[in-house]
C-alpha cells in the first residue's frame, strides 16, 4: 500500500493505492497524520479511486483522520472509492462524519 500525498488549492489530498488492511495501516495513519499536523488544511481529500481491498483497518482510518481533522476544525472527503468499497463504507456509517463523492474524469 502506498499514499502520495500534496496539497491543491482545495486541500490536502492522500491518494491511497492498493489494499488497505492491518499490516499497512499504521504507517498511513501516521504519513497523513503527519501531513495533516504540517499543514492544518480546512479539508482533507482521501482518494481511494486505486484501492484494490479494504478490511475494517480502511474503515478506522478514516475515522482517525476525521478526529484528527476535527482539531482543526476541518472536514473529510471519500473521493471516488470503487463500487465493493463504497459499499462497505456505507454499511459503516462512514457517511455520516464524511461525504462520500465520485468526480469523473
């Protein structure tokens, strides 16, 4: 699992690609937070559109990131997770502390 993360005028953006699960989710936990504390942005994007897999480790860091920006005062987005993903996300609840969106390119 890999993540690149860059700034864009809208906000910080962490492209996530391949699986997410408990092996790999410590250190992406720890290079967006670590972003997140660099830059304080207003919003952070979590593009998971290259996402292969994604077990309950997925899950808790979205909901991780969301506290983290919740101190400072910001909000997440879910961009363009693929259909088996957006589907797990939405039996989470995951839409409730995070919008869930599909940009076409």
């Amino acid at each position: 699992m890999a993540v690149k993360i860059y700034t864009a005028q809208e906000g910080l953006i962490a492209v996530l690609d391949g699986e997410i699960d408990h092996h790999c989710a410590q250190d992406l936990r720890e290079k967006i937070d670590q972003a997140i504390m660099e830059n304080q942005p207003e919003l952070l994007i979590l593009d998971f559109q290259q996402v292969t897999f994604m077990d309950s480790s997925g899950i808790g860091l979205i909901m991780g990131r969301y506290k983290q920006m919740c101190t400072y005062s910001g909000n997440v987005i879910i961009r363009n997770p693929p259909l088996h993903i957006k589907r797990v996300m939405k039996l989470s609840g995951i839409e409730r502390i995070a919008k869930i969106e599909t940009i076409k390119i």
